[in-house]
C-alpha cells in the first residue's frame, strides 16, 4: 500500500511539473506571439520598405514596399527580386548582395534605382543586414524612396564640396512609448541619440530634449501635451528640438501615432534629424538675401552691413571684418570693422603685412584656426600679431577675375568651436558674392567718376571755347582802342589834359589785354615759347622769388627732386608755379601753417588724375615730372574741389578771377594734367604732371628774314596790304601804317584781298593777314597768296595766341606773328622788319 501511495505521489508530481511546463509554454508561446505581433507591427507601420532576401527571391515584404514598387504582395513574393532592380543598376546590387551574404558588407547604405510595376524609375536607399531566416543565410534589407530628395540634391549649386559639407543625410530613429516611458528603440536611435540602448529605454519621452523648446515652451510640459494627444485618437506631426546624449541640440520631425499591440496601447514615434534641411533652408534663404544685397546695394557700406546681418542666422558675426588691399601702397584698407576690443578707422590704409589676413589674401586660401593652433602656425609661417588675442579664427579670400582684392574675417573671443569646416565653405561662397558685388561696386564708381570728369572737361573746354572766342574778339576792340589812343597823342602835346586822359586809357586797356592774356591761358591759347628746362633746377631758381609771397606766419619748404627735362614756357611756368603758393597763402588765411613746393617723377594713367582728361602726359609710358604744392591750410569740400578750375569762382569772394583756370589752360597747353586732393581742415595737394620732353625739340618760332634789299631799294613807298574784317582794326591800321610811311591797301575779307595780290603781287612788300575771319579764314588766303608769290612777307595778326600758329605755319618761310591788341609801336616795328624798309614816319 505504501509503495501505490508512493507512486501515486510520484505520478503527481510528475503532473504538477509538466503542468507547469506546459504553463510556462504557454507563457512563453504568448510572449513570442506579443514579440511577434510587436515586430509585425514595427515591419508593417515602418515608413521605409522592409524586405528579406533569400535564394534571389523575397521572403518577407511589408506594405510600403507595395506602395514603392507597385506590385501586390503575393507577386513580389513569387518574383526575382532582380526584377524590380534597374538594368543598370543590377549587377552591382547582386555583387553587393553576394558580399552582404559572404559578411564582407558593414551594412552601410547605398542608392540603386528601382523600376516600377507601371515602368516608372526610384531612386532607392537601400541598406542590408545578414540574418538568419529558418536557419539559412539571409538579407534584411531597408528600402527608401529617396526619388525627390535626389532631384532636389541634384538641383542644388555645382559646389559640391560645399553642399556635401551643408547636408547630412537623416536617418529615422523608432520609439515605443508606454506612459510616459521609453519601452524600445530601433538601432538608428542609438547613432541619432548618441547612447546606448539601456541608456533610452525607461527614460521619460522629454528625457532628450533641450529644457525648452524654440518656442519658448517647456519641452516637458510640451511632449507629454503631444503624447496625451496621441493617446487619446489625435495622431501628431510637428518639429521638435532633442537633445543628444552629450547635450547637443539638434532639430528633428517628429510623427506620433497611437498603435495597439497585445492589446496595449502605446505611441510609436518616428524621429528624423532635419537639421541638415534646417540649414541648407537658412543658409538658401542667407545666400538669397546675400545675393540680393550684392546687386542692389549701392555702397560697401551698405553691402558689408547687410551681409553681416544675413550671416548673423548661421554663425557668429559680432567680431566681422572686412580688407581690401590697396595694390599701389600694399596696404590694406578697412571698408567694415566689426569688433568687441579692438577699433580701426575705416577707409584709412593700414599695414597688415605679415599678418593672418595677409597671409589669406596672399595665398589665396580660406583659413580657419583656433587660439591654441595660433601659435604653432605663427611661428611656422612668419605670422604677427595683429589685434586681440581670439580663440577661434576664419578668413576666406575675396577672389575676383581681378585677383584676390582682399580678405573677409569672423573671430570669436570666448569660444574655440565657435566655426566649424562647414563655416568656412559657406563663407567661401559667401565670400565669391561679396567678391562680384565690390568689382560691380568699384567699377561704377570709377564709372560715375570717369563721367563726372568727361562732365567737367566738356564744361571746362566749353568754357575754355568761350573764353578764347571773347578773348579774340575782345583784342580787336582793343586794338582800335588802343590804336585811337596812339593816334590822337600823336597830335596833342605831351602835357595837354587829353594826352593824360588818352595815356590813362592806354594802361587801361594794357591792363584789359593782361586780362585777355589769362583769358588765353584758360582757354589753353596763350602764347607760348616752349623749350627744354630741367624742372628741378628752374624751380630751385624760384625759390628766393617763391620765399617772398610766403607770410612770417608760415614756413616754407622746396623738396626739388630730380624731375628731367620738359618742355615748358619758362614764363608761363614760374606764372604757375606763383598762383599756385598764392593760393596755399591764402588758404593759411594768416595762421600758421606749412607750405611745401616739391618735384619729382612718377608713372601715372588719366584715371589717377581726378577730374582730369587724357593728355600727353597720361598717355606717357614712360615716367612723368610733376610739380607738387601742398599746405597745411583750410582745405576744400567736394564741391569745392569740382569748381576750382571755373573762371571767375572764388572761395573768397565774386569775381576774384582767373588763376586756377589759367594754371589749367597753361598745363593743358603744354600737354600736361592737374590734380587736386583735399579734404575741409587737412589741406591741399595741387598736383601738376608734365609729359618728359624728347630730346632736341625744335624751337617754336622761326625768325623771318627781310625781303631781298635790292626790291626794297625799288619801293620808296613799300605797299602793305591790310587784310582783316574788323572796321577798327583796318582803319587804325591804315593810318598807323600810313603815318610811317607805307602805302597802304585794305581788304575786309579773304577773297577781296586775294583778287587785289592776284593784280599786284609783285608791287606788295608785305601782307598783313587777319588769321580768323568769316568765309574765308587768313590759312586759307596763306596758302592761295602763297601759291602766286612764294617769297610774300605776311604777318598775322590775331586775337588768339600765337602757339596754335606757330605750329601750323612752322615749316613756312617769310611769314611772322603780331599779338592782337598791338600798339602803333608793336605793328610798325613788325612791319618794318618784315619789309626791311626803315621807319619814315609821316
């Protein structure tokens, strides 16, 4: 009986324990099958298609992968997977697969294109894993249609470096919320977050999120606002800032959707790092705002200042400057400063040699360094120091077809991480922006210069043209005036009250003449007798001359420079020279003040000189002389600067007259240039350019001989044809002429005098020949006299100087010159030694 008990017990207890079995079973059949139904609905919801790959043929696809390729379920089952791989693309997909099965492959992604059910091509990311599937090698794979985010990659810039450097490809990341935990997460989760997986799982959703969200909300208060949401039928989609494991923020869409599994209710979320999206959308909307700057800003100021602004949503631009080299001084010039310690004076050079700016414009590469890494690079390459000590440093080269004109430079003082490489190939494309916009900025600034000064020198000359045609017309009324004058103090005593009063006209009118002569000289007409000087020297002989206009309040200073030669009017140079200390004199308005005349030689273009034309001496390659007069006086404005040279305008008062214009006319006369620089309180430069004068240069005047003694033996009574259209000027010079002794014909006009010498050439001793008339001028009546008699004397008379002639009847022979107003005296004498015949006055 014992032993039936015994195994009776026994037999129990051999039931308990399989009972017990078969519980635990059960227990463990339906954890499977929630693990099962978990996974199912993982595979099922996943935004990417899921597929297994065994025997080139899908064991296990997921709904997405119907929707990616158009093909049901049970056919994508039953066919080569092959089948949906482009042609192209296919041999490398199976290479790739066959490495994937021989674990040769890390499972990193890689694109393919798909072909469709209806024929249509995807772009495919696609990333593999070797598992096991009924216990035979197999491949998981994850598929992404990434068709759009290609083509809009593929309509990006052709800067590749940079783009790769601004995007970053995303990767969604999986949860399972139960409550207000963390339950799962997928393997991306760990690469986005930065952690483990038991560094996720029982954390609070919020646990990876920044205190507050960009809004300025609680991310607690936030996230368990949008779970609750969820919970409750309300799925959610929106952008949120997480937080990694280290505490970097970065910026992710967020989609959250309630789901049931084993009949529990949980939020399945998927996370996608946008913020490389997020950049490339700032930096799109930066560059746009940048490139709009660079062609409508009409300024560097406006332009730097704007750029600084747009940048100031990507980095940090407190501490931003901008250089541009000035090639001729090979320094820099400081157009934005922006900076917490130190301060620059904008738009003054600077020397920057040596330094980390130079060094970028040098080399033509952008540079980023950190504090630390300063000093191992200073003493590598030579570097200065420059400025306050920074702990993070970037400069890119403006590059333009012009060559690297300067620098563009961001620094931070409190942060060594504050740029990154991605900084540095946005500034680079920023900076071929800023590069374009400052050559379109410079050039319409040399353009709007050029045009103000054609303005100017078209207002000059039409002024100048003025200027000589009164000046002419002027002379021949003074002529009659003064030859009026002469003729009737031939015929009164010397002591008579009319002979004073007739005398006092005289000077009056000799004075009117001086006025004409400047007239001359503004008009670039005067007369002139150029010949070779040594600049040097004949204003080193000026200097006891120049000493005495300058006040005992004022200090003078002559740096004569060796210059060379030029070719000048002696006269009319030291005429120049005095206006010009004359000014600076004045311009000390009796305080004290430095007046410095200087000499010297340099290489120049027209557009060196402001406000002046091309002439001889910018069109010079070879070094030109300049005369220099500069003080310390009260300097001018711009618009002051731009009127100098009018006749008549005066800083001082009305009507003061014609010095800087003359100066003008004389230097443009000798083919020369004059430039001003000059700012209200720093003084005045007044440049004078010269071309350099050739060697053996002709004289500008050829003397006449006398006529033939024997023919003026013939003449007892030489005959003198008067050839001009001015009623005055004939009739005074009739009698004038007449009173010495000569037998005189007048002619008003060019063909009534040619018809005369046609009969009695050979009867005349000499023509006097009035060079500007109407009709005919006095060249053209040169040439057909000349053509019947070529041994003719004939003076010209004219009311403009005498240069202009001398150079264009230079190769003529008997001929001379008489500066309209002349005197009895002056027009006798030139008769006479034309004729040869002495004086027998009446």
């Amino acid at each position: 009986m014992d032993e039936n008990r015994a195994a009776t017990d026994h037999t129990t207890e051999d039931d308990r324990k399989l009972r017990e079995r078969v519980s635990a079973l059960e227990r463990l059949n339906a954890e499977l099958s929630a693990r099962e139904e978990r996974f199912r609905t993982i595979v099922d919801n996943a935004t990417d298609a899921i597929v297994v790959i065994q025997d080139g043929t899908l064991k296990l696809a997921n709904p997405h992968i119907v929707s990616i390729s158009g093909y049901d379920q049970a056919t994508l089952l039953s066919m080569p997977f092959t089948d949906f791989i482009h042609p192209d693309d296919r041999e490398m997909v199976v290479d790739l697969h066959l490495r994937h099965l021989r674990g040769e492959e890390s499972g990193e992604p890689y694109t393919m294109r798909g072909i469709t059910a209806d024929g249509e091509t995807k772009a495919l990311e696609f990333r593999a894993v070797l598992i096991q599937w009924e216990q035979r090698p197999a491949i998981l794979a994850f598929l992404r249609d990434v068709t759009l985010r290609l083509e809009a990659e593929h309509a990006l810039r052709d800067s590749e470096t940079l783009y790769r450097s601004l995007f970053d490809q995303a990767n969604d990341a999986i949860f399972l919320v139960r409550g207000d935990e963390f339950i799962d997460c997928n393997e991306k989760t760990l690469d986005m977050f930065g952690c483990t997986r038991d560094q996720i799982v029982g954390q609070p959703p919020y646990r990876f999120s920044p205190p507050k969200q960009a809004d300025g909300r609680s991310s607690k208060e936030a996230a368990i606002e949008r779970i609750t949401a969820t919970f409750n039928g309300e799925p959610q989609r929106f952008e949120w800032l997480h937080a990694r494991h280290d505490g970097s923020v970065f910026e992710a869409e967020v989609s959250l959707s309630n789901i049931e599994i084993a009949g529990e209710h949980l939020v399945f979320a998927f996370v996608s790092d946008i913020s490389g999206r997020k950049w490339f959308e700032r930096v799109q909307t930066t560059l746009l705002e940048i490139s709009q700057s660079a062609h409508s800003a009409r300024s560097l100021e406006h332009l730097f200042s704007a750029t600084r602004v747009s940048l100031s949503a990507l980095m940090e631009t407190t501490n931003l400057y901008v250089a541009l080299q000035d090639e001729q001084e090979g320094m820099y010039r400081f157009e934005c400063f922006y900076d917490e310690y130190d301060d620059v004076e904008l738009h003054t050079l600077r020397d920057a040699s040596n330094t980390l700016t130079d060094y970028v414009r040098r080399t033509g590469d952008p540079l980023l360094l950190t504090g630390p890494e300063f000093e191992a690079f200073r003493q590598r390459e030579g570097i200065r120091d420059a400025g306050a000590s920074f702990d993070s440093w970037l400069g890119v080269p403006l590059i333009t077809p012009r060559g690297t004109m300067g620098v563009c430079v961001v620094q931070s003082y409190s942060d060594e991480k504050a740029y990154t490489q991605r900084d540095l190939n946005l500034m680079s494309f920023v900076a071929e922006h800023l590069g374009t916009a400052i050559v379109r900025l410079q050039d319409e600034e040399n353009r709007a210069v050029l045009e103000s000064q054609v303005r100017q020198a078209q207002k000059l000359e039409s002024l100048g043209v003025l200027a000589g045609g009164i000046a002419h017309d002027f002379n021949n009324l003074l002529t009659g005036i003064l030859g009026n004058a002469d003729l009737a103090l031939l015929d009164l005593p010397r002591t008579s009250s009319a002979a004073v009063a007739l005398n006092e006209i005289r000077d009056i009118s000799r004075r009117a003449s001086d006025l004409c002569k400047q007239m001359l000289a503004y008009s670039g007409r005067a007369a002139s007798a150029p010949e070779p000087v040594d600049l040097a020297g004949e204003i080193h002989g000026m200097r006891d001359v120049l000493e005495s206009l300058i006040p005992n309040t004022a200090t003078f200073a002559l740096e004569a420079s060796p210059a060379g030669a030029v070719n000048v009017d002696r006269a009319q140079l030291a005429q120049v020279v005095r206006t010009l200390v004359t000014n600076s004199v004045e311009a000390l308005d009796g305080e004290p003040g430095e007046i410095c005349v200087a000499t010297g030689t340099a290489c120049l273009d027209h557009t060196s000189l402001p406000g002046t034309m091309e002439t001889d001496a910018t069109r010079s390659k070879e070094p030109c002389a300049f005369i220099e007069v500069r003080d310390t006086g009260c300097g001018m404005d711009e618009e002051t600067q731009q009127r100098v040279f009018e006749p008549f305008f005066s800083t001082k008062f009305t009507g003061r007259g014609l010095g800087l214009p003359a100066v003008q006319g004389i230097v443009r006369m000798h083919g020369g240039s004059v430039s001003v620089v000059s700012r209200p309180g720093e003084g005045t430069t007044m440049r004078i350019v010269l071309p350099p004068s050739d060697t053996g240069v002709p004289s500008n005047t050829e003397e006449c001989e006398p006529m033939d003694n024997a023919r003026s033996e013939m003449n007892h009574n030489p005959r003198v044809l008067l050839v001009d259209d001015e009623d005055v000027v004939r009739n005074v010079g009739e009698i004038l002429l007449d009173k010495a002794g000569y037998n005189v014909t007048t002619a008003a006009d060019g063909r009534c005098a040619l018809e005369f010498f046609r009969e009695h050439s050979e009867e005349i001793a000499c023509v006097v020949l009035d060079l500007s008339m109407p009709d005919m001028d006095g060249e053209q009546v040169f040439e057909m006299m000349r053509n019947v008699r070529p041994d003719v004397p004939i003076l010209i008379s004219s009311g403009y100087s005498g240069s202009d002639i001398v150079k264009r009847f230079e190769r003529c022979d008997h001929w001379g010159f008489l500066q309209k107003p002349f005197s009895s005296d002056s027009l006798i004498a030139e008769v006479s030694r034309m004729t040869g015949e002495p004086l027998r006055p009446q």
